[in-house]
C-alpha cells in the first residue's frame, strides 16, 4: 500500500529490517527490488541497530501521544510534525550542530555527538 500510495524513486529509498524469518525470505526481498526500495538488514545479535529510533519514538510517546487525545489523524499528524520541527529539530539538533561549527570554527576537533540523548 505504501508503494503504491509514494511511488518511491528507484534506488533512492532503502527499507531497513531485522533478522525476521519474513524479511530474509527471497520473496521480500524480490518485491522490494522490483519496487524500487534498496533492501538493508541489520547484523545479527547487534541490539543497537535501532537503539536510536527506539530512543526517539519513546520520547515522542511520553512527550507527545500520552499527553492526550487526538480527534483526527491530521491533528495527530500536525502534532507530531511541530513536535519534530520545534522540540527535537530547533531544541536538540541545532545547539549540538552550533556546537559543533564553533568548535571547528575554533580549530578544535569537533567530536561525535549524540543528538538524540
């Protein structure tokens, strides 16, 4: 439905999963390919290969969706994009990337930064 509903560019959108048996099988993979996704598997035993999304919908269940009710998907939808934009793009994103200019505008070397923590 979601292929149909984008139309995702060839090889420009990858579809990331876990080790299930129903996304190694030849045929997920088959369908992907001939809709133009790009396939990416997560290695096997690595817990932090979605540590980070994980973190992030967490965060957003406990500061957005459990606060209250939404009367439509749009104003769900909205929420959820303001959330985005406001709280984690202009609250959490841009100080460590400010950072992140001063220090290399001061010569430093700017270290790996977690934006999400």
């Amino acid at each position: 439905m979601a292929i149909e509903q984008r139309r995702p560019r060839d090889g420009r959108t990858v579809i990331h999963s876990d080790q299930g048996t129903q996304f190694t099988s030849w045929a997920f993979t088959q369908r992907a390919i001939d809709s133009g996704l790009v396939p990416s598997m997560g290695s096997v035993g690595n817990c932090f290969d979605n540590a980070m999304i994980e973190s992030f919908c967490s965060r957003l269940q406990v500061e957005l969706l459990d606060r209250r009710r939404w009367k439509t998907r749009v104003e769900l939808a909205n929420a959820i994009f303001e959330y985005i934009v406001r709280d984690v793009i202009n609250l959490r994103v841009k100080p460590v990337l400010e950072r992140h200019d001063r220090a290399k505008a001061a010569g430093q070397s700017p270290r790996v930064l977690y934006v999400l923590s």
